[in-house]
C-alpha cells in the first residue's frame, strides 16, 4: 500500500491540500498566540520601568537608592540608575518593535493561508458541482 495521494480523484487531492493548508494556518494561528503574549509582557516591563524612571525623576540629588541583587540591596548612585533603566527602556522599546514587526508579518502569512484555503474550499465546492452535474447528465442519457 503506498502512501502517495490517489492522483486519479481530483476531489481527494483537493481535501489533502485544504488539509495542509489548514495545519500551517493552525501553526500560524499558534505561533501569532506566542508572539502577542511576548509582546503583552514586552508592554508590561515597559510600563515598570518607566514608572521606575518617572519615580527616579522625583528624587533629589542626594538621595539614597538601592537596587536588589539577588537577595541583597546594594546601594546604587542615582545616576547610574537613571542610565541603567533609561537603558533598559531603550531596549525594551527595540524589542517590542522587532516584536510587533513580526507579528504582522506572521498575521500577513497567516491571512494568505486563509485566503489559500477559502480558494480551494471554493474550486472543491465547484468541483463537487460540475460531477454532480455531470452525473445527472449520464444518469438523464442512460
């Protein structure tokens, strides 16, 4: 038994590539998942750490700040942690560019999936008429 689709039933073939065309749009739809989840929580630290900044904005020159490293407080200069979020966001924000970038060209592929399938769906659906048609007409002769 062989696992080669039957090239002799058009209809057949054209239910196996709906099939495969329905798995890759299933991966996508997946994968799309995933990616808005990333990028929720991309939004989320970005959200912290500028609630962090405007926070650091607040103090004064002199004031003690402390950062946790670990289990511990180390005593950290203000400054250096203006610079280390203010760092930090200017990443965040590359990520959730590169994120949001990828995510539409991940939704792209997964609308011409769609598309892919509603043409098939449609040649299958006109396909099953015309052998009906054509069945209708032997069956009318005979």
């Amino acid at each position: 038994m062989s696992s080669q689709p039957d090239t002799s039933n058009p209809g057949a073939n054209m239910a196996a590539a709906v099939d495969a065309e329905m798995a890759k749009y299933r991966s996508y739809q997946d994968e799309i998942v995933q990616k808005r989840t990333a990028l929720q929580q991309l939004m989320a630290q970005q959200n912290e750490n500028e609630m962090v900044q405007q926070e650091l904005q607040l103090l004064k020159e002199d004031s003690n700040v402390y950062k946790m490293v670990g289990p511990v407080l180390l005593k950290n200069e203000l400054e250096e942690a203006k610079l280390t979020v203010s760092k930090r966001l200017e990443f965040i924000v590359g990520e959730l560019k590169r994120a949001e970038s990828s995510l539409q060209k991940l939704e792209g592929k997964a609308n011409e999936t769609a598309k892919n399938i509603n043409e098939l769906q449609g040649l299958m659906q006109k396909a099953a008429v015309e052998a009906a048609q054509a069945i209708q007409a032997q069956h009318a002769k005979g």
